[in-house]
C-alpha cells in the first residue's frame, strides 16, 4: 500500500520493472532500440565510390611529390636571361665571399652573376677560365664582398 494515498502506481504491480524508475527503462528501450537499427541498417551509410578515371595520373603525381626538387636537367642550357634582368646590367663578379648554398658552405668564394642569371659559384676564377666562360676580364665588374655572406633567396 502506497502512504501517499493508497494507490498503488501503475509500475509497481509488475515486481521486475517495479525495481527499475520510469527514466531508466526509457533508457535502456532507447539504447536496445539503437544497437538493433545500426545492426541492421550499419550497412546502408557505408557507399562505394568508383576510381576517378584519372586514377593512374593521380597516383604518378604523388610519387613525383616525394621526387627531390630539380630543375630540368637542361635548364641550364635554355635560360639564358632572367626574368628579372634589368636591361645594362653588366657582368659582375663577387670575390671573397662565404657563399651558403644549401649543400656546402664556402669560404672565400666567388659568384659570377651575368644576364641576371648566376653562372658560376665556388673558388677563384682565373681569365682563362672566365675566356672559357665567354668572358672578358676587362669588362667584369668586381666586388670584394671581404667574407660576407651570400645565401640563396
């Protein structure tokens, strides 16, 4: 008998659901609800998606991303000015100076700089060595850059 007011509720006449509040068993109906519709329908939010038809030309892309960076082996040889050239600009070569590449550093370099374009980096360059270039030594603006650095952009 119920000291409220003598009704017994309507939960409390079965004796298992009467142990479980009203909340609770929502819940768990929900829950049991849940698991039975993913099991059944898990399958329907799970679509198939053809290869796109460019597929091989994709997958070559990402092995040339992992490539090392270059130029074409003949870059060299087809670039003969710089796009940012400006036009009078003589040769110029910078003497004696620490030139960072990326790959080595050296002390006391030279970087011969013609058309805009950098034609040489290392050690000294003798005249003949600049006639082999195509260079008169004569007409080579020099710097002494007394160690400064020089370091790629």
């Amino acid at each position: 008998m119920n000291p409220v007011g003598g009704v017994q509720p309507v939960w409390g006449r079965f004796s298992a659901l009467s142990r479980i509040p009203p909340l609770s068993a929502g819940f768990i109906l929900l829950t049991l609800g849940l698991a039975l519709y993913s099991r059944n329908y898990a399958h329907s939010f799970v679509t198939h998606v053809p290869a796109p038809y460019n597929a091989a030309a994709i997958l070559a892309q990402c092995s040339a991303i992992s490539a090392k960076i270059a130029p074409a082996p003949d870059f060299a040889n087809r670039r003969l000015v710089s796009d940012r050239f400006v036009q009078g600009t003589g040769v110029v070569l910078i003497k004696n100076a620490t030139l960072w590449t990326g790959d080595e550093i050296i002390e006391g370099g030279n970087l011969l700089l013609a058309n805009g374009l950098i034609k040489h980096v290392g050690g000294p360059l003798s005249v003949q060595q600049l006639a082999s270039l195509g260079y008169n030594d004569i007409d080579i603006r020099k710097l002494d850059a007394v160690g400064s650095w020089i370091t790629p952009a």
